[in-house]
C-alpha cells in the first residue's frame, strides 16, 4: 500500500515533468480557446494551471523577483514556478521585467489585468469559505 502511494506520487510528479516540458518550450504558447467557448473558460484556462493561484497571491503583495518568489512559495519546485510564471505571462496576468544587471535580474509583477483577477479570486475565496466543509451554510444542507 505504501509503496503503491510512492508509486503514484513519482507518476505525479513524471506528469508535472512532461507537462512542464510542453509549456517550457521556447516561444511555445498555449492555443487559443475555440470561438463560441464561454467567457468563463478563459478564467478556468488561467486558473486550471498548477499554483496559479499561490504565484498570483504572491505577487499581490507586489513585484518580486523569481529567487524571492521561489523562497515565498517553498513548495513549488523551481521548473514548476517557471511554468507557472510562463503561463500566467501569457495569459497577460504577470508581467516580466529583465533589468540588465550582470547576472540579469528579473522581476514579476502583476499587470492591471492581474490586480483586476484579484477581485475575482477575492470573490471565490469567498464563496469556498461559505461552502467549506463545517461551515454553517455547509451544514444547513
């Protein structure tokens, strides 16, 4: 039993691997959603993406650079925070500033359209607290 659990936790991280190596491609982006798919996709797309929400509440609390963010979210490995970074680039949340420093130093922000998400996340953080398990109105049911 123990050793099956190992078993699935390495085929996790196998999974984040390759998954990682897909998004790590230089100039690699992600595909457009089909036309006609629902507004709300789009969110779903961005927040889909593994510790999506971890960068982002990081980087609430204002422009860090990568070292910096790495050390706030112990937990993410370091391939994992770069794709993670990638995507939400992409997505236009974060914003990647190289200073021309030797070495070069970059900095992660959030972009209006990151600080807006804010207000977003604030709302689900909301609606996950009112339906938690052993909340009143979880209970009520």
């Amino acid at each position: 039993m123990i050793s099956e659990g190992k078993h699935n936790l390495r085929n996790a991280r196998d999974d984040e691997q390759s998954e990682g190596a897909a998004l790590a491609k230089p100039g690699a982006l992600r595909q457009p959603l089909p036309i006609g798919t629902p507004p709300i996709c789009s969110v779903l797309d961005i927040l889909g993406s593994k510790w999506t929400f971890l960068v982002i509440a990081q980087l609430a609390e204002g422009p860090k650079r990568f070292n910096q963010l790495h050390r706030d979210a112990a937990i993410i490995r370091t391939q994992s925070l770069t794709n993670a970074l990638r995507h939400l680039e992409q997505s236009g949340i974060v914003n990647r500033t190289v200073f021309p420093t030797v070495p070069a130093t970059v900095e992660y922000a959030l972009t209006e359209k990151g600080a807006d998400f804010l207000t977003a996340l604030a709302e689900m953080e909301r609606w996950a607290e009112r339906w938690r398990p052993g909340s009143l109105t979880a209970q009520s049911l």
